[in-house]
C-alpha cells in the first residue's frame, strides 16, 4: 500500500513540474500573472521531485536560470516575461532543496 503512495506522490511531483513550466511558458507569452499558482506549483516540485541525489545539479541549475533571469538586456519582452515566470516557479524549489541540504549536513554532525 506504500508503494502505491509514493507512486501517486512521484505522479504529482512530476505532473506539477509540467504543469509549472506549461503555466509559466503561457504567462510569459501572454502576459498576465500567476504567481501564486507558480509558487505553490514550485512548492510541490521542491517536496516531491528533488532527490537527495538530484539536489547539487539542480541547485546549480537553478542558480543559472536566475541569474539568466536576470540578465535581461535585449531580449524581447515575450522572452523576459518566460523567463521570469519559470524564476518564479523554480524558486521555491530552490529554497526547499537548500533547506533539505542545510538539515542533513547539520543532522549528520
């Protein structure tokens, strides 16, 4: 019965990463804004998707997408707008990965 959990708990986590990106995506061709939707969203990818094994790469990941984010001289306002939606969306799974991380080198001390 576990097993069957953690297999419904995978779907959402990776459905919500889709959807998250999806979301994100639109928005920022459209305009408009979601934010909250994206940060809930992210929340959900940073409880659900982000391994123990998977948290270095995608903190490096992320930080580049950021700092990517950032740096928005001469791109097109559709290209910005994307941009920022999927900061938006990865950011709380940024903080919940670096939390996870901080908790087990200081659990392992």
């Amino acid at each position: 019965m576990a097993k069957k959990t953690s297999n419904t708990l995978d779907k959402v986590g990776s459905w919500s990463f889709i959807a998250g990106v999806i979301i994100a995506i639109i928005i920022g061709v459209v305009g408009g804004q979601a934010i909250g939707l994206l940060l809930i969203l992210g929340t959900f990818v940073g409880l659900l998707n982000i391994t123990s094994n998977e948290i270095v790469p995608f903190l490096i990941a992320s930080i580049a997408l950021v700092v990517a984010g950032l740096v928005q001289i001469g791109l097109p306002l559709w290209l910005t707008g994307i941009l920022a939606n999927v900061v938006i969306f990865v950011v709380p799974a940024m903080i919940i990965a670096s939390l996870k991380t901080i908790y087990s080198l200081a659990a392992d001390k």
